[in-house]
C-alpha cells in the first residue's frame, strides 16, 4: 500500500512528505513526483534504500514498533513537529 501525507505547519515555506513502499512502482513515482513538486520527501521501504530522484529513503516495517520509532524519529524533526504534537485528540 502506498500513502503520501503532507506536512504543512502554514507559516513554513518548506513541505514535507513521507511515501511509504517508495523503492518501486507507485510509490516511487509519486515520491518522485513530490520532490519535483518542491517537497522534501522521505520515502520508505522494508529495506531502505540510498537516496534517489530527490527523495531520502529509510528503512520501515510497519510491523515493528522499534522501526516505526527510528522512521518518526528522523521525520518529524524535519518539521519541527513531536511525536506528542501527532498524536489525535
């Protein structure tokens, strides 16, 4: 499955992506096209992976909570946004 979720605080100028499954197909596709679009986009595979097209890739197993902690951890600073911030209401 791919999801691509935006970030935007409204007073930053920069945005920020995050692209699951971005190694191939569909979600690199759209993490690329992102990027083109001006977004700083992180994209993610079981695997990782070293950046390409303008996308930074980190690894994620959805299925492990210690690798969905490393992969909050690298992008929510990249908006200055915390975990505690995400969290719903």
């Amino acid at each position: 499955m791919t999801i691509a979720a935006s970030i935007d605080a409204g007073t930053a100028s920069a945005k920020v992506a995050l692209v699951t499954g971005a190694s191939s197909g569909i979600g690199r596709a759209i993490a690329e096209r992102l990027a083109g679009d001006g977004f700083r986009v992180f994209g993610t595979s079981r695997n990782g992976g070293v950046p390409r097209g303008g996308v930074e890739m980190l690894e994620l197993d959805v299925a492990r909570d210690d690798s969905v902690a490393a992969c909050t951890a690298t992008v929510l600073p990249a908006r200055n946004w915390s975990p505690r911030r995400c969290q719903k209401r």
